[in-house]
C-alpha cells in the first residue's frame, strides 16, 4: 500500500470502497454504463435540491424537467452567494476542503465529501496504470511550494513520506536547472510531474546542453504535464530532451480528474466521475464537432454543488451525438519573466 493510499484511510476517507465502486462501474456495458451516468446525473441535481441552500435558490422554485433547463454556474456564484454552500447533509468530519488557484482570477473555497475525493484518487491510480506507474511511484515534482514556514515544513514532509523529489519553479535560471539535472543523475526517477510551462523551460536547458534526460536517469518513464496545457509544440521539445513520451493531464482541484491523455495522445475522460459538456456559445450541445464550452457535472460530491459548472475552458470536439471525443483542450498557460540577475 502506497503513503498516499494509507493516508487516506487514516484520514477516514473510504478508498477501498471507492476502488470497488469504480470497479463496478467500469466492469458496466455500454448501455448500462449509459443509463447509469443519466440516473446518477439526476440523483446528484435532486440531492442538492433537497440538501443545499445555494443551490435551491439557484434552481428556484420549479424542479427542472429536463436537463438543459439545469441552471448553469459559473465560479462567480460561488463567491457572490450569501447562502450556504455546504450541503446540509453532510457532517463537517467528512469533508475534505481547499481552495481553488485564482490561475481563472476567481478563487474560492470548495468542498467534497469523503468518498467523493477517495473517487477521484481511486480514478488517479487507475489511469497511471497505462504508463506502468503507482501511487507510490518516484515522482519529480515541478510545482510550487508555500513559503510560510509551517506550510513549507508539511509540503516536504509530505513529499518525502510520498517518494517525490519536488523542484521548486520559481526560480528557472540556468544555474538552478543544472542543480535539477544533478538530482535526475542520483535518483531513480519513474516519472515528471508539474507545470507544463517549467517543465519546457528545463527541457530546453537539456536540449541546449546536448543532454537526454532518460540516459542520465534510465529509469524515468513518462513526463506528465498538468495545470497549463501541454501543447503539440511543447511535446516535441519535452520528448526530444528527456527521451520518454509526454502527456496531458487535465483537471481542477474543486471538481476532480477531468481527462487523461494516453500514450497516442488520444483524450481519456472521466466519465465513471464527472458528466462532460461541451456547449456552443448559445448555450446548446455541440453534435456536430467543434469548439465550445466546458461544463462538468461531479457525480459523486454531495458537499457541494459542481453541476453544469462551467470552468472557463474550452475544448475542440469530434462529431459525434452521444458521447464526446475531444481533439484538443483550450486550457490555461502561464510566461516566464527574466529578471536581470538572470533568475
């Protein structure tokens, strides 16, 4: 068992439980996963409406007949509300909380009751599957770091028990990334996790140094890029530097796992946990292909409402009337600035 795993259940997060239930889920038909994620849809929008102050006074008086007639929320509604958020029926002891970004320029709290958030990692480890990884697998860590000191001392103490390196981003100066090269020469790496925008920045630092990442260190097996959109272009210089396959994750802390790229760059979507949309600007269904607005629907958080919640992405679509097939994700991306000590 992995320390993420055992933390969880110390935690009294139900992750055994959510195994087995994705388990069931997937293990479904075709036509009984379908009528499965309709049903589900339904139960979640009547349990806040009977549950959930917000979102009553967001649905209003009417229960809805259909689903377009489902109100849509924006993440705005949940920082203007003066209602409650949290859905009456669930105890504080079972929730799991944090706070959104601000990368969309609208932070706010969010909350997800246990088994919820035991879903979303049960769905994690089951799509690092496909690239022979673990939970408890030997992560490089490209991401950001608190700097207040007691955030900062749980933040590595959680990287050490969790077997991750992580490579604080904020400084990207040559000088620190030879620094980072240092650790791929005396770690066994399995895989590069983190923002896509520091991850390229270093590829490109190897790549100008005639160095590949995977025969300094042969164990690394794929590069995962996450929070920024990891582009066509920024495949190709992160493939030719480390030597492994890169791929997308894609997905929101408030909401869950959205979408897993595999090794042939084809989407895959979470759908035994999240109900995708994609919305031309008029507010209607895309069938047809082409770009639109994404809205998710998390299938299993009763704390609080995510229905045709709309992110503020956008997604390139196949034709297609039932099921969506996404060929490209419009999502954030973040720039670098220089200073001139070279930092």
């Amino acid at each position: 068992m992995s320390f993420l795993e055992l933390s969880l259940r110390l935690k009294g997060f139900p992750f055994r439980e959510a195994e087995k239930e994705l388990n069931r889920i997937q293990n479904l038909s075709s036509e009984e996963f379908y009528e499965w994620q309709v049903k589900k849809r339904w139960q979640i929008v009547k349990y806040h409406y009977e549950n959930n102050e917000f979102y009553r006074s967001k649905v209003g008086n009417k229960f809805p007949d259909k689903w377009e007639d489902v109100p849509i929320i924006v993440k705005s509604d949940f920082q203007s509300s003066d209602k409650k958020l949290i859905s009456d029926s669930v105890k504080k002891k079972d929730l799991y909380t944090g706070y959104t970004s601000a990368s969309s320029g609208h932070p706010f709290n969010y909350a997800k009751d246990k088994f919820a958030h035991a879903m979303t990692w049960a769905l994690i480890k089951d799509r690092y599957k496909n690239f022979g990884l673990t939970l408890d697998s030997m992560q490089a860590r490209f991401y950001g770091i608190p700097f207040e000191r007691l955030d900062y001392i749980i933040e590595k103490t959680k990287d050490y028990l969790s077997g991750r390196v992580r490579f604080p981003v904020f400084d990207l100066s040559d000088e620190m990334l030879e620094t980072f090269l240092g650790k791929f020469k005396t770690e066994k790496f399995d895989y590069v996790y983190g923002y896509t925008n520091s991850i390229v920045i270093f590829a490109r630092y190897l790549i100008r140094n005639n160095v590949i990442l995977k025969e300094v260190c042969p164990s690394l097996k794929v590069c995962i890029g996450t929070s920024e959109n990891c582009t066509y272009e920024d495949k190709v210089i992160i493939e030719k530097a480390f030597g492994v396959p890169a791929v997308n994750e894609y997905g929101t802390s408030e909401v869950d796992l959205i979408a897993f790229e595999d090794m042939n760059g084809k989407w895959l979507l979470s759908d035994e946990n999240v109900y995708i949309e994609i919305l031309d600007d008029n507010g209607n269904k895309l069938t047809k292909g082409g770009e639109g607005r994404i809205l998710l629907t998390a299938l299993h958080n009763k704390a609080m409402p995510f229905i045709r919640y709309e992110i503020g992405d956008k997604a390139v679509i196949e034709p297609n009337n039932d099921k969506v097939i996404i060929k490209k994700l419009l999502g954030g991306v973040n720039d670098l600035i220089v200073l001139p000590s070279g930092k």
